[in-house]
C-alpha cells in the first residue's frame, strides 16, 4: 500500500549535517540517478512533484535540479508542502493521475535540507487570530505536540525509551544486513566539521543519524530536552536528529511499465487525510490509517508492515498501542529516532 502502482524505482538518499552549495543542490544527483537507472527515456516522464517543507526557494531550486538532471521543460513540474509527510502528498499528487489517465508517467520526491534551512518557526499573526486557540496552537513548535502526547495520554518517558531503543536496533540490524544500501544513493558532498569549520569531501553511503549498540537503559540517562515543557520527556535519544534526505519514486501505468520492461515494485490503492487539533497534531496516523483500511475494505491484520513517522517517540508508542499493532510489524528497519 506504500508504493504507488506501476512503481519502478524507489531509492533513499539519507545524509545528516551537510553542506551543498546553492548552484548542485543534490536533488540533483538524485534525480539525475533516477534518470540514469529507470530506463526510462527522459522526455517520457510528463511530470514531476517535490515535497519540500524548509527551502523558501523551493520551486526554483527544485525546477532547476530537474532539468540539470536531464529532464526536458516539456516535463511539468511543482513543489508541495505538508510538512512532515511533503513526500506523501507530491505521491498523492502524481498516482491519481497516472491512474485517470492523465499521465502515464511521474515522479514523486521528498527532499529536505534541515541543515542548511533551519526551521524558523510561525510567522507573526493579528492579534484577533491569537485570541483563537486553535491558531495560538498552530505556532508553537512541534517537540510542544510530542509533549503534549505523551502527557495527555499518560505515555511514560521508560515506553518511549522503550520504543526508541528498539527502533536504533531495528535500524543497526538493517545496516548490518545490507538492508538499507538497497535503498541508499551514495552520495559524495562536501562535510564541515563544525567544531573546527574545516571542510572535507566525503561519500555518505549510510545513515549516520543510526548509533550502534544503543539501549534503554542508555537512553534513560539522557536529560529531557525541552524543561519549559514539564514533565519533558522528549530527549535527542528519543525524537529524531536535524537531518537532510530525499527519497523518489517512479509511477507509470502498469501496461507503460510492461512496455517500457521497467520491473513493478508495487501498486497504488488508495490514500486519504484527516485533520486533528495541532496541539497533538503527530497522532494522525492512529486516525488516518483506520480510515484507509476501512475504505479499501481490509482489517489491519491482513497488512505486513506499518510505516509509522517516528519524529518522537510519544507519536509512535500511541500510535502502536492505540490501534493495537504488532511492535514486529512496525517499522521494521527502524525509524527517525
């Protein structure tokens, strides 16, 4: 249910505190990548989605990056932000298309640079919209949410130590295993150390954000991160790192696919929304995915694997536990934590 029908590639590109320049922004190489590997004729691909939250140039840079890859300007083209699931809505954006028969080809991408876009928080509002606390909500940061999670709803920082443990070794088995190089672009960027500024060519081929051998009983000694919220329960071992990554995804019609010889990783169903009040706004998937299942007519013990966003612990110990899911088949290479 997570790849989209008549998929042909999925890669990740994962790589934490770096530094591009403007004018080869990596969405170019991973683009470029996608191009090279898909067998897919550029000028076939008639359109192309990024979900991007962070970068204010997004469009431009997003645009440019394409067409240095190598796809033409016939190849239509738009940014979407959703904040943290960006990726999702450009994938909600080209399936329905390919799908009606609008086009035959697209790609979806997410990319985001944390590093070199830090988050600068809510713009300022009238000050009749702050008198609504439902808007008032909406500018505060989201560890605030995570908190407010794991107070509402009673969820002790041991369970998201818990959690978070065992996502740091589901990942650590991953990368052991050659599981996450599947899904990885090596990358090779410019890294400045950020003790001493001095700056160095390295190739990221693995997710550095992954810290061998972590435990519980570690991640315990960590002191909370946010004490203006208490009790602050949210620690840097149990929430996820500043970090920059793109991940894409190649849609087409299964009869283009078949053509074409492109092999088909999986099939789009179907995908839906839901809103909820921005104080707690991580718990969405406890109410999105039992309203997609309810529509596409299956129970959630007829699905393999759950990916669940792992931004903070709290997000995932409620959305496990609510909807009553096997830990097993939850995010089974890790998370974001």
């Amino acid at each position: 249910m997570r790849s989209p029908d008549h998929t042909s590639q999925r890669l990740n590109m994962l790589s934490s505190q770096l530094s591009q320049p403007k004018s080869h922004p990596t969405s170019y190489l991973f683009m470029q990548h996608i191009r090279e590997t898909s067998s897919v004729p550029a000028d076939l691909v008639e359109e192309i989605f990024v979900g991007n939250v962070l970068h204010k140039d997004a469009p431009f840079i997003a645009r440019a990056a394409a067409v240095a890859a190598g796809y033409p300007a016939t190849t239509a083209f738009m940014t979407v932000s959703r904040w943290c699931s960006s990726g999702l809505p450009a994938v909600e954006a080209i399936a329905p298309k390919v799908a009606a028969g609008g086009i035959d080809i697209g790609i979806a991408v997410g990319a985001e640079s944390m590093s070199t876009n830090p988050d600068n928080g809510a713009p300022e509002y009238p000050g009749e919209f702050m008198q609504n606390a439902v808007i008032k909500d909406i500018t505060e940061p989201m560890p605030w949410t995570a908190e407010n999670a794991a107070r509402d709803f009673e969820i002790s920082r041991q369970r998201q130590d818990e959690y978070a443990a065992a996502s740091f070794q589901k990942a650590e088995a991953a990368q052991k295993n050659g599981l996450s190089s599947q899904e990885i672009l090596p990358l090779r960027t410019t890294w400045r150390d950020p003790k001493t500024g001095d700056a160095q060519q390295v190739l990221v081929e693995r997710d550095d954000g992954v810290r061998p051998g972590t435990t519980k009983e570690e991640l315990s000694k960590i002191r909370s991160a946010f004490p203006q919220w208490p009790p602050s329960m949210t620690t840097r071992g149990n929430a996820s790192q500043i970090t920059d990554g793109a991940a894409g995804i190649l849609l087409m019609r299964r009869a283009v696919a078949e053509r074409l010889g492109v092999p088909i990783l999986g099939k789009f169903v179907l995908s839906t929304g839901v809103g909820l009040e921005p104080r707690i706004m991580g718990i969405g998937p406890a109410l999105a995915i039992p309203k997609l299942l309810e529509k596409v007519g299956i129970s959630k013990e007829q699905v393999d694997v759950f990916e669940i966003n792992e931004a903070f612990a709290s997000i995932l110990v409620y959305c496990t536990e609510t909807m009553g899911l096997d830990p097993s088949r939850v995010n089974l290479r890790g998370g974001a934590m």
